[in-house]
C-alpha cells in the first residue's frame, strides 16, 4: 500500500514537473483572430507598439504589448489591401497598397486620418514590400518593362524618387513577392560589399539581388520555376556577418526542399545549406540574435538555434509574417482570418 501510494506521488511528481516543461516551452498565444482580414504588413515598434496592415483597408494597432486591438478601416480605401506597414511610433505610420493604383499613405495622428504620398496608375505596377531605416523608406515592386520598380524616400515617407536606381533587369517570369514585406532588407555593414539593400526574387528565377550594386546578383539554390516558388523573404543577422533567406512553393506549403538557405556576407558570397530545413513553405524570418531565427508560413512556426543549419517546428499554425521589436524583444506573427499571436521563447 504504502509503495503504491510512494508511486503514485512520483507520478504526480512527474506530471507536474512534464507539465510546467511543456509550459514553459515556446508558447504561441492567440492575441486576435476571426477579423475579416488577411494580414501581411507588421511592424513592431517596441514590446508595447504593435501596427498590422492587411486585406480589407484594415490596419490594426496595439499600445499594450497585444493585451488589445484597436482597428481601422482606411476610410476611401476600404476595398485595398495593405501589404506591407513601417511604423515609427504610436502616431507615426506609412502603408503600402499594391496595385491600381499603387499607393502608399502615411498618418502621423495614429491613424485617425491617412494622406497620400505615393502614387502610381501605370498599368502592371505592383508593389510587394517597403523597408524603412531611420527617414529612409525604400519601396520595391514588379518589373515594368523588364526592370524592377524601386523608389526611396529619405523625409520619412512625403515625398518619393522612383528608380534612381535605374531600374535593376529581372528575367522573364522573376518578380517579388507580396507575401509578408520582408524581401527587402537594408545591410548596414561597414564592409563595402555587404552594405546595400539586398532584395530576394521568385517565380520562374529565384536570385539575391543588391539595389545598390548591380553586379551583387545571385542565383538563389531554392525552387523556382513556377509562380509560386521562390524566395519570399530575406533577414541580415544583427553581426551583418550572415543572411538567410526562405521561400518554397506556396502552392505545396508542406514540402521541405529548397525552402530556405543561409548566406555567408564576407568574405565573398557563400550559400550554405541547411541540414535540417523549416518544415515547408515560409514567408518570412527574421533573426532573434546571431544564433537563433523564427520562421512562419501557411503550414507553421519554426525556430533555429544554430543560425539556421537545423530547424524544429513549433507550431503547424498557419502565420504570414514574423516581427520582432525594432526596440525590445517582444515578438509577434499574424496572418490569415485576422489572426495576431505572440510568441513567447523560454530555451
Ligand atoms: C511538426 O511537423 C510534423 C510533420 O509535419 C507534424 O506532424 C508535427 O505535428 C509538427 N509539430 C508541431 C509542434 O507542430
């Protein structure tokens, strides 16, 4: 009797000690969800200031760390989809809508009423993503007449120059995609080669491209071919020493092959293939510290810790985008049906 109950107290043990691990593990938790909108614009002020932007003219924003939402609907721009979103502040935001026309607003009242301070009606113009470093926004979009579309702002979104660049040649079939607004990275390094604007294509190719240098081309070693595959998103590790980049078959979200590569910025460019890829299709990544990266798409959540050579999924969630505070460590996914969620990493 008394050893059975001495077993049944180690049990309990047990499953309280199992318990509090599996409570402690990385934890996603649902902020928001059920909203008729497809969110794919974040930005992530501080652990507090969150602002989404998605399909539907909506644009969300958070002063608690999540606790609550407070929506909007672009009023004249109820029907846009707002893909991609950079938020300076709680006042302070710029959004990008795609396509005809193309447009980006700015509020600088947190939202109680947008201006318009980019726009353009020609026919195919598509814009996919925005990046923003201090007052400097850059813009990319599909190619028009063979060229990429790119503009930049250096007055924190009022006014834009469009292809300074000269327009950089894309193939037949390349093009950016809309996905999550993370195609577009700044590399702030102090080494010449790496110090650009680095922007991942897809479709039928799939290249590293730098904006700022047009002889920085790469062939990306991921799947391209088709519409739907190709890089989608590319993070530069806080050391500017390395890059990763994921993307897939959106159409085969399931499927683990050249859907993700990490890059060696110096010397020279070096790929390097992961030996435990994510677990499909992924939309964006960003990195949390020079060893550990997030990754999501529409088949889940996944982390590394060895930046990026192994990956265990998290979640089988669907998210299409991943934001970690520019200020702070909070970090938060959002995604299809209205969907927010905070991940909450505890090694
Ligand atoms: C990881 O992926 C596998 C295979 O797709 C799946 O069976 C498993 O449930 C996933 N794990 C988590 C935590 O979602």
């Amino acid at each position: 009797m008394q050893s059975y109950f001495k077993i049944f107290l180690v049990l309990i043990a047990i499953s309280v000690y199992s318990t509090t691990i599996a409570q402690s593990n990385h934890a996603i938790q649902i902020l928001e969800q059920g909203r008729k909108t497809s969110i794919r614009g974040m930005s992530v002020v501080s652990n507090q200031i969150i602002w989404v932007s998605g399909s539907g003219g909506a644009v969300g924003k958070s002063l608690d760390g999540g606790k609550s939402f407070q929506w909007m609907t672009v009023r004249g721009y109820e029907k846009r989809d707002f893909r991609d979103i950079e938020a300076y502040n709680q006042k302070t935001a710029i959004i990008m809508a795609i396509a005809e026309p193309a447009l980006i607003l700015k509020t600088v009242d947190g939202g109680e009423n947008w201006y318009k301070v980019f726009e353009d009606s020609t026919k195919g113009m598509f814009l996919d993503a925005m990046n923003a470093e201090a007052k400097t926004i850059q813009v990319i979009g599909d190619p028009i007449n063979g060229k990429a579309f790119f503009a930049m702002s250096n007055d924190l979104g009022e006014t834009w120059e469009t292809n300074k660049l000269d327009g950089i040649a894309l193939n037949d079939g390349e093009a950016f995609f809309a996905s999550s607004g993370t195609n577009l990275q700044i590399s702030q390094s102090s080494h010449t080669f790496k110090k650009g604007t680095f922007m991942v294509t897809g479709g039928k190719v799939s290249r590293l491209l730098n904006a700022r240098d047009q002889r920085d081309q790469y062939p990306l070693p991921l799947l391209q071919g088709k519409e739907s595959t190709g890089a989608n998103s590319i993070a530069v590790s806080p050391s500017g020493k390395q890059a990763f980049i994921v993307g897939g078959d959106f159409a085969k979200d399931t499927m683990r092959t050249g859907n993700a590569i990490g890059v060696n910025l110096e010397p020279s460019i070096q790929f390097i293939q992961p030996k435990t890829p994510p677990f499909g299709y992924r939309s964006s990544v960003i990195y949390l510290t020079n060893k550990i990266l997030v990754a999501c798409g529409t088949s889940g959540v996944d982390i590394s810790i060895d930046g990026g050579m192994h990956w265990e999924n998290i979640s089988s969630q669907s998210f299409h985008v991943v934001q970690k505070a520019k200020n702070g460590k909070a970090i938060f996914l959002a995604g299809g049906g209205g969907k927010i969620a905070k991940l909450n990493l505890n090694p």
